[in-house]
C-alpha cells in the first residue's frame, strides 16, 4: 500500500542536491532545482510493492529517500526475474518517463518499506509551463542526450563494420595461407 505527503522545507533543499545528480536536471540553476523539489510528494510504500511494471505508462520520477528498491526484467516465462539494480537512498529511477512517452522498459518493486520523492509527469509539464527557462535547460540537455546517443550509436555501427571486414580479410589470408582450403 502507497501513502503520499508533501515534503518540507528542508528536505526539499536535500532533494535538489540529489537532483543536481540526474544529468536531465544538471543543467539548472539552484533556485530552479529548489522549484522542482517543491512540487514533489513522498510516498510510503511497503515490503514487496510493486511501483511500477514493464510496459507501463512511464508517468513519475522516483528518488529513493529511505528503503531499497528491485529494478529488473520480469521473465514470464521462467517465472524469475532478472535484476537490473538495487537502489537506495538518494538513487533514482523513471527520469525519462517525464520527457518521453515511451512505456516503462522495466519494472520497479521495493524491497522494503521505502519512502520515495515523487515528480509526476503532470507536476513536471506545468512548471515547464510557468517557468520557461526550465523548459529551455531541460530541453537542451535531452537534445545533448540523444546526440551523444547517435554518436555512441554510429561508433558501435563502425566498430561492427571494422570487425566485418576484418574477419573477412582474415579469412582471404588464411585462405592465401592454407590453398587446400
């Protein structure tokens, strides 16, 4: 079961410590991650709940204040799942759920009793509505993000190709080398 409250002041300057860590917010300037913080809720969730599943609609981001929390793959088949990550406090997870609107690509379940900051998708776009500038960072630093995905993306593909041809010329050698073949 899921509780929620607002957190107070000083746990709201904490928080925007910790979310001067997520490289989607590491752009903005303090007082900005003071605003953010703000609009977060916490929530108490017990031992074993599932927060979330893959395939969910990704909806909140979630940063862990007290607790451990089981990020994994569930295998239906197998009926086991696969573990991704343990976290605790001040890790954080979901942080792409506010900028995308793809599903949730694992699930979330505590490990005990945990109590999360949570920023929900909704909370997030109406103080990108009120304050501009927070749309403008953010936004850069997504595009920076998937520019720097592309590029990691074409050097794999190169690599690929590099190792393709180098088998390829391996095997004319060895072919040159050893004519029986």
């Amino acid at each position: 079961m899921a509780g929620s409250s607002h957190i107070d002041l000083t746990m709201q300057l904490r928080l925007a410590q910790v979310l001067k860590k997520i490289r989607l917010f590491e752009s903005l300037a303090d007082q900005v991650l003071y605003q953010v913080a703000k609009t977060m809720d916490t929530r108490y969730f017990q031992e074993n709940f599932v927060i979330f599943e893959k395939g969910d609609k990704a909806d909140a981001l979630y940063v862990v204040k007290s607790g451990k929390v089981l990020i994994y793959q569930p295998d239906k088949y197998k009926g086991v799942a696969e573990e991704i990550a343990v976290l605790g406090e001040n890790d954080y997870f979901g942080e792409m759920g506010l900028v995308s609107q793809k599903p949730r690509n694992a699930s979330a379940r505590t490990l005990e009793d945990s109590l999360l900051f949570v920023l929900t998708k909704d909370e997030f776009l109406r103080l990108l509505n009120e304050t501009p500038q927070i749309a403008t960072d953010i936004m850069q630093t997504y595009m920076q993000r998937e520019k720097d995905n592309k590029k990691r993306t074409f050097r794999m593909q190169m690599m690929a190709k590099h190792e393709d041809w180098a088998a390829i010329l391996s095997e004319i050698v060895d072919g040159e080398d050893n004519p029986q073949k």
